[in-house]
C-alpha cells in the first residue's frame, strides 16, 4: 500500500504544471538551439550554469525539450501543409482554367465537325462536277472564316510599328497559351500534381511544331521573368543569344531585337539561327508576358544578321505568361512555337524537325524543369555533397554540353577546321588551333611548346530496334565494353603540366574497372552528374607508369525509357585529382535522339551508317524480305564525337589513332545495340556464339559433374561427354545458367553465363565480368541467400525459393526457383559458385 502511494505521488510530481519566467525561457530557448536534445549530463550542466533554473526539476527541464521538439515539428508540419495547400489551390484553379480551355476546344470541333459533315451531304446530293465545285466552294468558305491576315506595311525604322508587331504577337501567343488557336494534346504520362512537373501537352496539326506547358514553381514572377530571358542558361542547343537592340514602350514594357544560334543535334545537318522581336509586358491583372517570334518579310521589321553557314528557322508566336500566386510563388505558362525549315535536311533525319515531342523536351520542359531546380536550390530542399555549390555543378554540366555540342558542330567561327581524310567519309575529323580552345588563360607557352591544338574524330549512324535509354545506360555501366584503356591514358595526359604524346593505341589497351561516384542529379533524375573512376591494372612492369588510376568527370541524361521524345546522352572528360572549379574540359561522348517510328519503313534489327543511308536511290530498297514482322520499330541516330589534344609533331598521329579508335567505337556500339534490342530474341537473330575455348569446355565439365555430386540428379541428359557436347548442352539450356566468383574479400562477380543467363541479364560475356551477384538480387533474395550460404557451402547445393532479380539494364526478372551449388575443380577445390534460376521471365 505504501509503495502504491508513493508511486502515485511519483506520479503527481512528474506531471505537475511549472510556470517558467521569460528568463527561464530565454536560457532553455539557447540551450536547445545548440542542441535540441541535451543529455542527462547536459542538462544537470545547464543547471548548475544557470542559477535562474536552479528551482526547476531535472525532469521538468527534460520534459520541457520534450514539448519544445514536439512543437518544433508541429510547427514544420503546419508550414508543409500550408505550402501544399497552396500548391494544390494553385494547382485547382489552374486545372479549372484548363478545363475551360478544353470545352472551348471541344465547342469548336463540334461546329467543325457539323460543317464538314454538311459538306460531305451537300457534295454527295449532287454530280461529279458539282461535288468538285462544292469542294472548291468549301475551301474557299473555311478561308473566309479563317482568312490570313494581311500585314500592313510597316516603317523599319519606326518604334511604333514594332510596338504593333509586339501587340499581335501578344495576342497570338495568348490565343495558344490560354485559348484554342492550337489543337493540344497531352503527352501521356503528364499527370498534374503539386509535385509534378505540370500539365504539358503537344501540337497537331498545325504549321510547324509546337509544344505547351504550365506549372507552379515557387518563385516570385520577376525572378522567374529573369530565368527564362536568360535561355543560354537553361536551353543546352542555344550556342549565343545576342539583343541587337532595346526599345522601351510606353506601358513600362520592352521590345528587344534578338538573334540566337542553336546547335545541330548531329553532324548531318546544318545548325539553325533565329532573328525575333521578344516583348516584355506587364498585364492589366498584374501577370507579367514575355513573348516573342520571328522578323520575316512578311511580319516587316528590321533585317537581321545574314544566317552566313546557319538555315534561317521561324519561331512563330511563342513565350512565356507568369502570374502570381496567392502567398507566394507562380503559375507558368509556356509555349514554344517553331518552324525548323525541315526540307533542307535529309529525309532520313526530318523526323527530329518535325517531332512535337522532341521540342517539348528539350526546349518546352527543359526551361520549367530548370525554374523547378532553381526554386529547390533556393529554398535549400537540394543538398549536395563534396562541398559543391549547386551554381557550380550546374556549370559543369552546361560546359560539357557545350563543349560536346561545339565539337559536333564544328563552327569555323570558333576555329575549326576540316583535315583531310584517308578516303573514307566515315568518320569526320576536324582540328581546332587556337590555344584557348582547351586550356584557355591556363595556357602556358613555356610549359608546352609543341601544342598543337585540339582534334576531333565524329560520327553518326542510325540505329534500328534500340532504345535511347537502354543503350546509353548500358554503355555508362559498361565502359569497358566499348571504351580503350590506352586512349584513356592519352586523353588524361593532357592535364599534365608535362604533357606526353602517345601516337597510338595500344591494341586492347589495359584492363580496367570502373567506380561511379555521384555527385548531383535534377530534381526528376533526368540528368545527373557524376566522377567515374578508372582504376587502371599492369600485368608487365613496363606498363606500371600507364596504369594509373583516372578520373572523369561524367554528365548523363534521358535515361528514362517512359520519357517520349527525350533525347539520351553520355559525355564525359578527363579531370584530374585535383577537380578545381575552373578546371578544364575536353568533352566526349554519345547523343541518342529517337525518330517518331514509321510503320513504312524497314525495320531490320541491326545497324546501319547513316552517310549511306543518305547516299540510297530510289533503287536502294530493301527488299520486303528483310522487313522485321516484329511490330517493335524504333529507329534514333547515334551521333559519336571524341576530341584530343595532339602536339604539332604527333598531329598525323593522333588524327590517325583518333580515327581507328571511333571506328572501333562504332563497332563495338553496333554489337551492343544488337546485344540489347529487345526483338533480339526474333527469329531473325541467331542465338550468340559458343564460346569454344579449353577453358570453357573444362568449366562446363565441372558445372555438370558438381551438379550430379551435390544434388545425385542430372543438369540435363547427354550422349556423350566427348568434345563439346556438354557445353553446347549447358550453352543451349532454356534456364538460366551462371557462375560467379567465390570470394570471401570481394563480392562475387559473375564470371559465365549460358546464353539464357545472358538473355536474362541483359549483356554479353565481355560485360559479364562488370556484374556483382548482389547487385541484381532485390533484398529478400539477398537476406535469403545470406542465411542459405553456410548450407551451400557444407552441403554443396542449396534450392532458394521463388523471387524477383534484377538485369543489368534495371528491368525486373521473376523466376520460380534457384538451385546454387559448389563447383568444384578436377582438385575437388572450390573453384567458383553456380546458379540456375529456372522458369524466368521479365516482369
């Protein structure tokens, strides 16, 4: 009974009310803003430092941290909810206004379609000559209700007749911005949401390509105005965007005169160039407009710059609405309106000209997704590590794109030049001269005399039946499936204060392992940056000094399969240790764009160069016997471009190794994208090679003979055990077959597989040797397999139960049973650990 009083007692102590003086508050409020949860030590401290807490309990101060913490976390937790409340409103009215939209978009087909629908009755009711007069009558009725505007002649020189180019462009940007002037349609996967990217949607059937957007960012409109003006920071294809000119208007506006040059996304056709009026405007209901589109002839206008080796694009009217929200932040509108002149390129490559969806990614989403970047810098919900400003890691990026944008280019404005080939128009190779090209105020005369300058070795080829995506992540896991460990080294040697010349690559070069290191991403993954280290192996002592370990520094996008229209892209550039801020690059690298699929054309699976393919006649056809059944018809171009420094005396030399190394490159590139395209399995593929070897042959007699001592039954059933049969047996089994290294201080990598274990893993024997065992097992098969060891290791063999793995290219793969085992070599020794995962599938 006593006990229970004195509990009770306890109780009533621990939960009594203690009145704090603001003094108090004030000590305890310092204390937590050092540190929000003291210790029992500390607190007894703060005590004993502070008399003015000396009446209060240690329990009582320990609940008092207990209430601060909890109020500091309702606190937070209000502010996010209130911030998602109002995203959501935002994102409410928003969706309401684009409903709108979308019933005026619907009211006008309808009259449409009752208009045609009276046309086809009238044309029908009456004879062959009046059906063609009716339809001559009914084109020149629909040009009645849309008839083309006729531009007044307006003074070059005269403000006032800008300021009325200015005011049409308004009102035609806003008509597609927020009206029906375009018909859109959303692109699939585009599902709005407070964190959502937004509502985007593209053109059809309208004049050129067209793309629309609009989202909430959370900054102030005026800084939002401030990014997207600056489009050289944000569109990777803008090479200069220079105001000729600026006018001030007499509502508080801007009229500016603008010319820009963009890049050409491959090395076959020519860049473009705009001429365009941009007009900056303020909005009687406070929303701020930028809009813009092209000087042509017939808009009038001043005459820009002559396009000299550019084509002359259009932009139609397009441009940006940004109106504020209420308690802070934005709502977006953006439209990009182009006409990219696509007859001037070759038939092959139009489809990049006249995609909708390509416009929307790389220039349309790209300008919103950088405003989503730049507010989450802001408000510091991105951090990154190594002790990089974001500012800086975004200027990494934009120089290596550029970098690798300059060399695919090759401008002669900036110093390039064509040399001359070896008879083949294969590869391209141009040189660059000027010493501020690579190394820029770095440069030092003194340190090297005999620089000669930068080369650049290019090539385009289309590919059938591969996926931008999983190309481009293949080659980023498997460098050493295309890549030269000998060029490597020469590239890294422009770095050093002492450069060195390798006039050749070595055949084969050295073996070597790469570690990716991740530095920053975007905040929807669709690019990031990384440092991949190539840790460098000598087999001969002469070769110590070129076995090094390297560094690059590494930009990868579009590796999103679902993404349409997004273009992937791999570039990368020596760096060394030290990794300065202004340190140079020298950028390389692959950029895979698709082409919208065309069910006309062949669609074999395999690759093809696409310089012959413009150079095919109209007797060029493929017979329709080659034509692919499979209805998987995805046709992008590959465009390839290295560049190295070379010294005077080695020019020749390097220029001829560049050239070797990028066939090489395209060769082995050609391998992989039939490796991986998924209509490989067809029946217009051949299975892969054998792999006949005596180290083959002896691994697969001891694959098969470890089965039948650990388990008592067969692997499968052979005549003969003579020659190669047991491979070709283990080679041709339907499940999926592999061995891995058996290593207590490493984790196992695989080191065969049969060709179902190939399959199944996505890769080829080459780039087996890059896959760890943990890497494609999700974590219940590796918690299963972790607690199964021991017994495979006594017992011999182990059956795990059905699961879910991992191929090398991401995709999920579901089996129903895995059967491991020792295999033990002719010693009766552990020489590698097997695996059969039976009945697989991809999910």
């Amino acid at each position: 009974m006593a006990l229970s009083m004195h509990s009770k007692d306890k109780q009533m102590d621990s939960s009594k009310y203690v009145r704090y003086t603001p003094e108090q508050v004030e000590a305890l409020e310092r204390v937590y803003t050092e540190c929000p949860k003291p210790s029992s030590l500390r607190r007894q401290q703060l005590i004993r430092e502070c008399p003015i807490l000396c009446n209060i309990e240690p329990k009582q101060i320990k609940v008092w941290f207990q209430n601060r913490r909890c109020r500091e976390k309702q606190r937070k937790e209000a502010s996010r909810l209130q911030t998602v409340n109002r995203k959501l409103t935002a994102m409410n009215k928003l969706l309401m206004e684009e409903n709108d939209r979308l019933q005026k978009q619907v009211s006008h087909l309808v009259y449409e379609n009752g208009f045609m629908r009276q046309q086809i009755q009238t044309a029908s009711a009456t004879t062959t000559d009046n059906s063609c007069e009716s339809v001559v009558m009914s084109g020149q009725h629909q040009q009645q209700q849309n008839p083309t505007p006729q531009q007044p002649q307006r003074d070059a020189n005269n403000p006032a007749g800008l300021l009325t180019i200015a005011e049409e462009t308004l009102a035609e940007f806003l008509s597609k911005a927020t009206g029906t002037a375009v018909d859109w349609v959303q692109m699939i996967g585009m599902k709005p949401g407070p964190d959502s990217i937004g509502i985007v949607a593209v053109s059809r059937n309208c004049s050129g390509v067209a793309a629309r957007a609009c989202g909430l960012v959370s900054l102030e409109p005026i800084k939002v105005a401030e990014i997207l003006k600056d489009r050289p920071s944000w569109f990777r294809a803008c090479r200069c965007l220079d105001i000729m000119s600026v006018i001030p208007t007499g509502s508080g506006g801007t009229i500016e005169l603008i010319y820009m040059q963009t890049y050409a996304p491959t090395t076959l056709a020519a860049a473009r160039d705009f001429w365009t009026l941009r007009y900056t405007t303020t909005l009687e209901d406070g929303s701020l407009v930028i809009c813009e589109r092209s000087l042509t002839s017939s808009t009038g206008g001043p005459t820009g710059p002559p396009p000299s080796s550019f084509v002359r694009a259009d932009m139609l009217p397009s441009g940006y609405l940004i109106r504020p929200c209420e308690g802070g932040g934005s709502i977006i509108h953006i439209v990009d309106h182009v006409d990219l002149d696509v007859w001037s390129v070759p038939e092959v490559l139009r489809p990049l000209y006249e995609s909708s969806k390509i416009l929307a990614q790389k220039m349309t989403m790209a300008a919103l997704r950088y405003i989503r970047q730049i507010a989450q810098e802001t408000s510091g919900e991105i951090q990154y590590g190594g002790g990089r400003q974001p500012a800086v890691l975004r200027t990494f990026s934009q120089r290596l794109c550029r970098g690798f944008n300059d060399a695919v280019n090759g401008f002669t404005d900036s110093g390039w030049s064509l040399l001359d080939g070896d008879g083949g128009d294969d590869v391209t190779i141009v040189i660059n001269s000027s010493p501020t090209k690579f190394l820029g105020s770095q440069y030092n005369a003194s340190m090297s005399p005999t620089f000669g300058g930068v080369l650049c070795a290019k090539a385009s080829m289309l590919l059938q039946n591969v996926p931008p995506a999983l190309l481009v992540r293949f080659l980023r896991e498997h460098r050493s499936e295309w890549a030269d460990y000998g060029v490597d080294v020469y590239s890294a040697a422009c770095l050093k204060a002492s450069p060195y010349a390798v006039p050749c690559a070595r055949p084969g070069g050295f073996p070597s392992s790469q570690v990716i290191l991740p530095l920053a991403h975007t905040v929807e993954h669709e690019e990031f940056l990384e440092v991949v280290r190539l840790e460098g192996h000598a087999f001969s002592p002469e070769d110590v000094a070129l076995a090094q370990d390297m560094y690059l520094l590494q930009l990868c996008s579009g590796v999103d399969e679902n993404a349409l229209g997004a273009c992937a892209q791999l570039i990368f550039a020596p760096i060394d240790e030290s990794f300065a801020d202004d340190a140079p690059l020298l950028p390389s690298g692959f950029r895979v764009i698709p082409l919208d699929p065309k069910t006309d054309a062949p669609a074999a699976t395999r690759t093809l160069d696409l310089a012959s393919t413009l150079e095919v006649g109209p007797g060029g056809a493929r017979p329709a016997s080659e034509a692919d059944t499979n209805s998987y018809n995805l046709r992008s171009v590959l465009t390839i471009a290295f560049q190295f420094t070379f010294e005077n005396h080695f020019r020749d030399n390097v220029a001829a190794m560049a050239r070797q190394y990028v066939r090489g490159v395209v060769a082995s590139v050609q391998r992989v994208a039939m490796a991986i395209s998924p209509s490989r399995l067809s029946s217009n593929m051949g299975p892969k090679s054998l792999p006949v070897s005596p180290e083959a042959l002896t691994l697969a007699r001891w694959i098969y003979r470890s089965y039948r001592i650990h388990t008592g039954g067969e692997l499968f059933r052979v005549d003969s055990q003579a020659g190669d049969a047991l491979l070709k047996r283990l080679w041709h089994h339907s499940d999926a077959i592999m061995c891995c290294s058996l290593k207590t201080n490493a984790s196992p990598v695989f080191t065969f597989a049969n060709q179902a274990g190939l399959d199944m893993l996505e890769t080829t024997l080459v780039a087996l040797q890059d896959i760890m065992l943990d890497k494609i097992l999700d974590e219940a098969g590796r918690k299963i397999l972790c607690s199964e060891f021991s017994k495979i290791m006594q017992q011999g063999y182990a059956y795990l139960p059905a699961g879910i793995c991992v191929s090398s290219m991401g995709r999920p793969v579901s089996y129903e049973q895995a059967i491991a085992w020792k295999v033990l070599n002719d010693d009766n020794s552990n020489h590698c650990l097997a695996f059969m995962f039976i009945n697989w599938s991809f999910v």
